[in-house]
C-alpha cells in the first residue's frame, strides 16, 4: 500500500456497509398415501432428499425469508387412486393443486407467506397433500332381452354419490315374467364383471363423477311338456316328452 493512499485511510472516515443474505430454509413434502410419487423434475433437483420409503421428499434450502415462494408438485405429478389432490397443507393451505403458492397464509400462528407470497416464516416447512374421496354413481339396466313380451319390474334407481371406499348393497333382483335374473354385469352381454343381487361392493370406480353402468342378465325359463295316450291309463313311451 502506498504512503498516499495510507493517509487517506488515516485522514479520512472508514464506512463499512453490511451485506445481509436472507435466510434459507428446507420444505418436506409428505405425499400422505399417494399412488403417483414425483421421482424427478422440479423442483426435485440434487439438493434434495426422498425419504427411504418414498412417501416424502425433503427440499434443503428451497425458500429463503422474504423471496418468493417457488412451486411445488402439482397434481399433475402425484395422485392417489379414488382421490383427487387439492393441495398442500401445514394449518392452512400452503400451495393449491397446481403447485402454486396461496398468499396469505399461516403456519403455527406465524406469518407463512405475506399478501404478495413472499416466505415470511423463520424455520423449515413440513407440508401435507391433501387428497378429497372421490365419488361415482351406479346406475342399473332392466336389459330386456328381445323375445320376452313383458317388461321388467322391480327398483331400478340410480344409487349416487358413492364414496371410493364406501361399501354400498347392489339392488335386489328384478323380474321378468318367463326370465330367471342371473345377476348384474359390466356388460350387457353377460361377458363383464359380475355381481350377485344385494352384494355389498366398493371401489367399482376410481374417478370422480363417473357412472358405472350395471346390466341385468336373464335365462329364459324352460319346462317340458309331457303327451299321454289317455288309454286305461297307459302313458305313452318317454320319447313323447317334449322339451320347451
């Protein structure tokens, strides 16, 4: 250092500026019973960590205090099987469904993110997903066959809003006059999944606001018809009986 420049410094007020860098902190994502589990993309990267039984993956230093809150996984990329995703959850909602931040929030009755989702919460973030049961309808088809001349009778009404593991009770046999009801079907052929009358069943269908449509499957009736001579009694021999 020059003699020049060594009494500036003595001669001369020093100011020294601060340099602050806001903290960094780590946010767990539990994936609460998910069936899809992102393994890769973001914000999943090398500074990452997924738990050994791969229902949770740990972000290290993902926000930072007062920065805006990046995405997360969205239910493009995690599902559960008879369950639609809503979002992520710690107290209030955190992210929506698509991944992107809910400003405004808290987390342990402490500031999360600010009106302009900034990440205003000093510690590490563990987030749930939240998952709504989905819901299907059953409805029920007389599937008349073409040959019989009269109409099916009994409860053909449509059971709603079933739950994805509720267990609900199939409608009782119809009737048909000439017709034996052999049971419901997935298909009208008789060539589907089938099910007995008042079977208690669950889980027929895994998406939201779906109809599962449930054929009856009928056997035409048959009986014989037997010819006698009407001779002092004698019958005629067996190949006289007649089969309809």
């Amino acid at each position: 250092m020059n003699s020049e420049l060594q009494n500036m410094i003595k001669n001369s007020p020093v100011v020294l500026s601060a340099n602050w860098e806001a903290n960094s902190y780590d946010v767990t994502l539990n994936y609460n019973g998910a069936t899809t589990k992102p393994t890769s993309g973001s914000p999943m990267g090398d500074a990452s960590t997924i738990a050994a039984d791969g229902n949770s993956a740990t972000w290290n230093s993902y926000v930072q205090y007062d920065h805006a809150i990046p995405k997360v996984f969205g239910s493009d990329k995690i599902a559960k099987t008879g369950y639609t995703f809503t979002g992520w959850k710690n107290g209030d909602v955190l992210w929506n469904a698509d991944g992107a931040v809910v400003k405004g929030r808290k987390l342990n009755n402490s500031t999360w993110s600010d009106a302009q989702g900034l990440y205003k919460y000093t510690g590490n973030t563990i987030v749930t997903a939240q998952w709504s049961e989905n819901s299907y309808n059953i409805e029920f088809k007389a599937n008349k066959p073409s040959k019989a001349s009269n109409n099916v009778s009994g409860d053909l009404s449509t059971i709603t809003n079933v739950k994805y593991t509720q267990s609900v009770t199939l409608k009782n046999a119809p009737s048909l006059t000439g017709w034996t009801f052999k049971g419901w079907n997935t298909q009208a052929d008789g060539k589907g999944t089938s099910y007995s009358a008042g079977q208690s069943v669950s889980k027929l269908s895994a998406t939201n606001g779906a109809t599962v449509t449930l054929y009856a499957i009928w056997s035409e009736n048959s009986y014989n018809i037997v010819f006698h001579g009407n001779t002092q009694g004698n019958r005629l021999p067996p190949d006289d009986v007649c089969r309809v």
